[in-house]
C-alpha cells in the first residue's frame, strides 16, 4: 500500500474535519470580504533635507503628494507662492486685525484655501507670525479706528490699539516636522499599519492624513492610497448563497458519516451482586 494512501478511518476524519469546516462557514466567509472591495495604503519617507522636509522616494507616491499640508509651498506640487516669498525678503503686509498690545506672535496664515502652519520656500521652513507693530498706533472713536492724531476734534477717544503685520520667521525644520506629524494611534488602524511596516490594507476606503505620520522608531512617514481593487464577488447575495450553502454542506456530510462511525465503550466493567 502507497504511504500516502489514507485509511478508511483517516478518510473518514478528514470528511469530518472538512464537515466541521463547512458548517462554522457563517464565521470565516465574511472574513474573507469577497464582496467588499480591498484598498491598499503604503508610505514614502519624509526626512529633513538641510533647512527644510522633503519625501525620500517621492516618485513612488501619487502626484501632487507633498510631505504635509500643513507646510506649504513644499514640492513641486505646490502653488506658486508669491506672497510667501514677498515675505521671506524681509517685507510685511498690513492686515486689518489690531491688537490691544504689541509684540510678535505665533499665528496660522489663510491665504486663498489654505490654511498652513509653516511655509517652506527654497529649502527653508519659516513660521507664520503676526506683530503689532508699536509704531502703528490706532484709537477708537464712534466705533470707527483712525490712527492716532486723526481722529475729529471732539470726539472722544478709547484704548490704543496696535495694527498687525504680517511676517515669516525661519523657523527648525527638525521642530517643524514633528509639530506636523501625527501618532499612529491616532489615525485608522490601516494607516497606521502602513507608516510602521510599509503596507496596510482595508475594506473600506479611509481618510489618510495629509501630513506624516511619527512611528516608534522615530521615522515619518506620509502614507497614500497606492492601489485599489473590486471585489471578488460582485453581489452580496453571492457570499450569502455560500454561507447558507456551507452550512447545508457541512450538515449533510456530517449526516453520511453518522452511520460510518462506531462507538465502543473502553470502560471499567461493572459488576453487579448476585442475589443470594
């Protein structure tokens, strides 16, 4: 006999086991998602290159992938950043915000759609601030602003108020990206997934962040929906017709071998008195 012939009795088993199978079929054919589709996400690297952040690989990433949305004018995907570069030569823009007292703080810019917390023009990153220029002094009078000195005779005036310019300051790249970056714990498992190990997939499409991800090993990630494939059933009704039909499967096997198995009681045998 072939050493690889099953025995009647290990047959037997097998068709036991595959019944067995068959009939937990409700627990692992959903787990398969046949009818869901199946997205996968990868990471390139975002690293410190001089005074500013750039992606390791970036042909790799989809186009327009810049390394954070919260550093604009980084890429070759950026806007033209005029504006911000009217600023970086030392030049400062008026705004129409006044500030009670004076000085420099550290404040987000919204130019057109963008709402940005660090620039980077030409390889350097600087930080949007907003100063209250001590040489522009305002006074309310009427509800109405008028720099100091010509507001109407006779009215009065209140406060002195400060009108805020605004500036870039360089700022660290280093302190910069790790302002950006998020935890894995706190974006979707998938995501998080695909910035520690290089993959992730999911079954429902996710939102990923625009801007990096910080691992534990201290690395940034930007991660990207790289590919997406259908399912592999089209109709749910489908994985419902195999479920349903597994666990018929599995019953009927198991109803065949009903009748081929034989129980023998291996027991201590009992012993009875005798009447007398």
């Amino acid at each position: 006999m072939s050493p690889t012939t099953l025995t009647p009795r290990r047959r037997d088993a097998l068709r036991a086991l595959v019944a067995v199978l068959l009939l937990v079929g409700p627990v692992w054919i959903p787990a398969l998602h046949l009818d869901d589709p199946t997205y996968q996400y990868e990471r390139t690297r975002v690293v410190v290159d001089g005074g500013g952040v750039a992606l390791v690989n970036g042909s790799e990433a989809p186009p327009r992938t810049t390394p954070s949305d919260r550093i604009v004018c980084a890429g070759t995907a950026s806007r033209a950043c005029a504006f911000e570069r009217h600023l970086t030569r030392n030049h400062t823009v008026l705004t129409g915000i006044y500030a009670s007292t004076p000085g420099e703080r550290t404040d987000t810019f919204a130019v057109g759609p963008d709402r940005y917390d660090y620039v980077q023009i030409d390889g350097t990153i600087y930080e949007p601030v907003t100063l209250a220029n001590r040489s522009r002094t305002y006074v309310v009078a009427n509800g109405t602003v008028y720099r100091r000195g010509t507001a109407p005779d006779g009215v009065a005036t209140s406060g002195t108020l400060y009108r805020s310019e605004l500036s870039l300051r360089r700022a660290s790249a280093t302190e910069a990206l790790a302002d950006v970056s998020r935890d894995p714990d706190a974006v979707p498992a998938p995501i998080g997934r695909a910035a520690e190990t290089g993959v992730g997939t999911s079954h429902t499409r996710l939102d990923v962040p625009q801007t990096p991800i910080r691992t534990d090993d201290g690395t940034y990630s930007r991660v990207y929906l790289a590919e997406w494939r259908g399912p592999v059933v089209e109709s749910g009704w489908i994985e419902t017709l195999l479920v349903v039909g597994s666990s018929i499967a599995g019953l009927v096997t198991l109803y065949r071998l009903r009748r081929r198995v034989e129980i023998t009681y291996v027991g201590p045998r009992e012993e009875h008195d005798s009447e007398p």
